[in-house]
C-alpha cells in the first residue's frame, strides 16, 4: 500500500486554504466552502474540509521538507507560528510542529533514510511461492 490522502476538519476554509498554500502545497481542487485538495511536489494529495466544530485533534499530519531549518525560518518570516522548533530527535528525524488554522496538528519534518529504513526497522523476508502462511 501507499499513502495516497490524508483529510483533516477545518472551520475557516478561507484561512485553512491560505496556511496550507502558504505552507508549500499546490492547490488542485477548490470548492468553497466546504471542501479544497491539495498536492506535494512528490504527488501526495492533501486535502480539508469543512466541519461544525473542530474536537480534540488526533490526526497529525508530517510535511517532508529537504531543507527543514530553511522552511521553518520562511515560514516564521511570513508570520507562522511554531509550537517548536525544528529539533533533532531521537529516532534520527529532526521535526518542527506548529498547528493549523482549526488546531489540527502539523509536523514539519526530516527524516532522510530513517523515514523508511530506521536502525530498529523489521526485516521483512518476501514470502516463497507457495509457502504463504
């Protein structure tokens, strides 16, 4: 499987859709006021859509950005603002966090070759043919 979409809840499409343009995302769909897609510059969609009322936020979404120290200070010099800076972490990825206009949470990460082969990876073995228990 891949990951294709992510949907979060928002209760301002106006400033919802300004953050995340904002934030480097491509717009692709707009149909205000309920519902915008967006796109990442790999192919990743991205979208938000309106509802009454925003609740706890579970859904952390994780932005990938080659040159996070730079993005973060572009986007605090357009006026964002981070819950925290971008910091090393100890699984081996540095991440800054700041939360959308609805609250939800956004992680600004990178995570080089320990996104998908961390240290502590499984090692999965293909399956033989005919032998798939």
């Amino acid at each position: 499987m891949k990951l294709n979409q992510i949907t979060v809840g928002c209760v301002d499409y106006g400033r919802s859709v300004a953050f995340y343009r904002q934030l480097g995302l491509e717009q692709i769909v707009d149909s205000p006021p309920r519902y915008a897609r967006f796109e990442t510059a790999t192919g990743e969609t991205f979208s938000i859509h309106i509802v009454e009322k925003i609740g706890a936020p579970t859904t952390m979404v994780y932005f990938e950005c080659d040159d996070l120290d730079t993005k973060v200070a572009e986007l605090q010099s357009a006026g964002i603002t981070f819950d925290t800076q971008a910091t090393d972490q100890p699984w081996g990825w540095r991440e800054a966090r700041l939360r959308d206009p609805a609250g939800n949470p956004v992680c600004l990460f990178y995570g080089g070759a320990n996104r998908r082969f961390p240290p502590w990876r499984i090692n999965h073995q293909p399956k033989e043919k005919g032998n798939e228990k």
